[in-house]
C-alpha cells in the first residue's frame, strides 16, 4: 500500500475519506421502516385471529419489501468505497480490495455539486467526482461522492484542481498536436467543436463563440448575434469542465462582449416555465367539460344548459394555454416573462428597485416549501411595467439565487454613481445613504411611526450579519447592532452591495477590522458574524 510521506500505514488509513454510497441512504432508511411496519401489522392481525382483516395480504407485502431492501442494501454495500489521497496520486478502496494510481492514469473527470435542504435552509453539500482511469489498457469508472455540511469545505477540492488542471494540460497538447479531444456527445479537433443533439449534429467553430458560462446545470455556448444557446451540454458529463477550459482559452476577452442595440434584452441565461403536465391537465379538464356539452346537446336537446357546459370548459382552455405560454427568463441585460397575450420586458438599467423574499412555509410544525418572490420594478417612463417572479421549492434555486446577485449588483452600480454626484440614495423605506460617505437609519416605531433618524459614519461600522432574515450592523463602541432591517425590504440587495463596494476601500486601509458584507446565498436565518 502506498503510504501518505510522513504517515504510517495506520495513518494513512486514519484520513481515508467515505466517498460512496452507505447503508444511512435516506431511502434505503425509508424502505427498512416501511418493512418493520409491515412486519408489525402482519404479526399483529394474525396474532388478533380476526378473519375479517386477515394478515396474509400483510405477510406477502412484507417479504416484497423485505426483497427490495435487501437489493438495496447489497447495491449500497458495493458502492461503499473510501478515499486517501496522495502527493501525485490517491488510494481506493472497496469492494474490489484496495488499489493505488497515479493522476496521470485519469484519462476523463466530471463533476458534480448539489445542496441539500432541511426545513428550507441549506444543510449540506453533496460533491460527486467521477473519474475513469486507465487500468492498463481496461477502463474503469468510480464515483467518488460525499456529503458535508455547508460551513466545511470540500475534502477532495483540491485533487479535483489538480486533475483538472493536469487534464486541461494534457488536452491542451493534444490539440497542438492535430488531434481530438472527446467528451460525452462532443469532440473537439481542428476543425471546431461537433455536439450530437437529439435534433442532428451541429458544427461550431471556437471563433465563432462569443460567450460561455454553465447555467441551470449545462455549459452554454452561445454563437454571436444570438440569443439562445447555440450549444448545451450537461454540466455533470465526461469531460464538460474540460471544454469550458478550453473554450475559455482560446476565446479569451472575446467572450461575453456587449453585442446588439441597447433596447435588445440580449442573450438568454436561464428560464423557468410552468411544468407542461398542468397544461396537459387543464387541457383534458376542457375536453371533457366540451364532451358534456356535447352530449347535453346530444341526449336531451337542452341548447342553453350545453351552452353553458361548453362556457364553463372555456376556462380551463384558456388556463391551458396559459400555462403553456407562461414562461419567464433572465437575459444578459434584463428580465422578460410571458403571458397569455403578451410578454413584458424590463431592462436591468431600467429597474428602480428589486425586492428578493423568500418565505418558508409550515403547516401544523411540518416544512411544506419555500416561497420565493422577486418584484422588479421599474423607472417612471412609457412602456415600462412591474415584473413579478413567484415560485414555491423545497429549497432554494441556485440560479435564481445567482439572478438576485447578478441584479443586484448592476443596480448598485447604478446607485454608485448617484453617490458621486453627491446625491443622496435611498435604500430601503428605513435607511439611505448620504454622499458624505454615511448611513442615515430611521428604526420603526413599537406600533407605528418611526424613530428619530441616526447618522451612522461607513468608517465606523465593524461588522455586519444576518439573522432570521434580519440585516445587522455594529459599530465602534456598541455591543448591539444599531441597524436591524429585514433582508425582505424592498431594493435591499442593491444596497447590500453598495454598502459592500463603499466599505471593501475603508476596510483595506484599516486591515484590524472585521471584514466586509459578502454576499450571502440567502438572507434568511443566516447566523450573524460576531461584532
């Protein structure tokens, strides 16, 4: 067994990392409770002797779900494995025994992160490095996988960088070479880049490619002078981190310049729609209220009563079409979303304001979702309309999330240079700031009303933080915060990242105090940073 330098062989073991599946699966968990149940109400039936509710249905019941956990459980079991990671290579270990390679035996990587949710707050991360490795000639996929929770960082971050980096490298020089660089459904070669798609295969030249970036799990490449992707390819597949490298280096500052007019929304970064099975439910509910009317008019000749029938079944037509219309995207210079009849647009230097709330919801002390509610609100002017965005998770959408920075921090910008044209800028309905480089905070009233304003100079503040969806700020010489403002308010992540670029200056030129406002995935219960 290769040894850790430095460490003995019961060391090494000691840092072994569990990186697959385990028997504390919370479905397999699911199925063991779901088998004991069953389990207890067949002994518990036949030991009653009451032939009117007999506990043979119960007993076959029992042995299926005994079968399938079993099945499981020994699928689990093979893939359990553990991890030690070395210098120039790593250790696995499973059920095939325990095998050392080298990072030049990983001939192809993916990667994958998720976030898992309790109660609608992030708990832990799930990483997933997929590697196939070259086992003299016959290749091998493992899946290394661990979950950890949220404040810890990524045991293996750092073999996934090095392989990375050593992969990029070593296609690199394949592609100097006249050779071709494969991934899952794509090549890369001298003559550009070849995707199969469900509809054909499409050919793209590198100098073609005016933007990149990996949204809603897909690396996107975008051709120029078009708004949607001209190529998506899963962001969890073999060798996807590869191509955005690539692509990265040889566009370069090519990548993501300003193109068309300035009233064009420009190129689509994500979208949401309604899911097309509450189309397909309305739709049938109109057939059917169309049928009745039919056969009203049919069976017993009432024309009136089959006129109605037929106007009532109008309505969940048009909620069909509706929701089959309905969509909402995020571009690279605005929002958009679609209706029935027309769709509205508003342009990111257009908004006034942005409001970003985010609800979780219980029912009787059970976790049933979270509400998430972005208003986007326009500058007075003609054409210009409110655009809201309202979605129910059992968890939070990372690119929503993402949405709500990339937003705020354009509006911020804006506001910015209101401050230097010795402007003041309001914030939210309690705080604005004043071009003097200060914060001026009116706290609301017990019942009603609102206390006298107080003057807080930016040079003052030594730390800000979130907790249970309030914004807090400390200052020199006060123990307690002196601002306490819902991160729900509205336009107050635009101001959150103002306040981040005023204070990122003040807090490089006096390196003793706390740090910055960074931007946190979510104003909501986040723990606040000690003043």
């Amino acid at each position: 067994m290769a040894l850790i330098p430095g460490r003995s062989e019961k060391e090494t073991v000691e840092n072994a990392l569990v990186v697959g599946k385990s028997l504390r699966d919370r479905s397999f968990l699911a199925r063991v409770i779901v088998t004991v149940a069953l389990l207890a109400m067949a002994l518990l039936l036949d030991g009653a002797g009451d032939p009117a509710f007999p506990g043979r249905p119960f007993w076959w019941l029992t042995v299926v779900s005994l079968g399938l956990t079993l099945r499981q459980g020994l699928a689990l079991w093979r893939q359990w494995r553990t991890l030690v990671i070395l210098p120039e290579g790593f250790i696995i270990e499973d059920g095939r025994g325990r095998r050392t390679y080298r990072d030049d035996q990983v001939v192809s990587l993916a990667l994958f992160s998720q976030t898992n949710f309790a109660q609608g707050l992030p708990d832990s991360l799930t990483q997933q490095l997929r590697l196939w490795l070259d086992e003299g000639g016959r290749y091998a996929q493992v899946d290394l996988e661990l979950t950890h929770p949220v404040a810890v960082a990524n045991p293996f971050a750092e073999l996934e960088q090095r392989l990375a980096d050593r992969l990029t490298a070593k296609a690199r020089a394949v592609l100097e070479a006249g050779r071709e660089v494969v991934g899952e459904g794509w090549k890369l070669g001298p003559a550009g880049l070849q995707v199969q798609t469900p509809s054909g295969t499409r050919q793209l030249d590198l100098d073609q490619v005016a933007d990149l970036g990996v949204f809603d799990h897909e690396v996107c490449l975008w051709r120029k002078d078009e708004d949607e992707p001209y190529v998506r390819i899963p962001a969890r597949s073999m060798n996807a981190l590869l191509l955005e490298r690539l692509v990265r280096e040889k566009r370069g500052e090519a990548l993501g310049q300003v193109e068309g007019t300035p009233s064009t929304l420009g190129r689509v970064l994500f979208e949401r729609k309604i899911p097309a099975g509450w189309s397909l439910f309305w739709g049938f509910c109109a057939v059917l209220g169309l049928l009745a009317a039919v056969g009203t008019l049919v069976g017993s000749g009432e024309s009136a009563v089959a006129a109605v029938v037929a106007g009532v079944s109008a309505v969940p037509l048009l909620l069909a079409l509706w929701v089959h219309r309905w969509r909402f995207r995020c571009h690279q210079f605005g929002v958009s979303q679609r209706g029935l009849l027309s769709e509205g647009r508003l342009m990111y230097r257009d908004m006034a304001s942005f409001t970003y709330q985010t609800t979780r919801m219980f029912y009787n002390g059970v976790y049933t979702g979270t509400t998430i509610q972005m208003v986007f609100g326009p500058v007075p002017g003609p054409g210009r309309q409110t655009i809201t965005f309202q979605t129910t998770l059992q968890g939070l959408d990372e690119e929503l999330d993402n949405l709500r920075q990339h937003i705020a921090k354009v509006i911020a910008h804006r506001l910015i240079d209101e401050l230097k044209a010795e402007r003041s800028v309001d914030w939210t309905p309690n705080l604005r700031f004043l071009p003097n480089l200060s914060l001026e905070y009116r706290a609301p009233g017990l019942l009603w009303g609102s206390h006298e304003p107080v003057v807080i100079p930016l040079a003052t503040i030594v730390n800000v933080g979130f907790d249970a969806g309030y914004f807090h700020i400390w200052v020199q010489g006060q123990e307690k915060s002196v601002v306490q403002e819902q991160a729900s308010s509205t336009n107050f992540w635009p101001g959150f990242y103002l306040l981040s670029a005023l204070l990122e200056p003040l807090q490089a030129a006096a390196p003793s105090a706390s740090s910055a406002p960074s931007a946190a995935s979510s104003g909501e219960e986040q723990a606040p940073s000690s003043p």
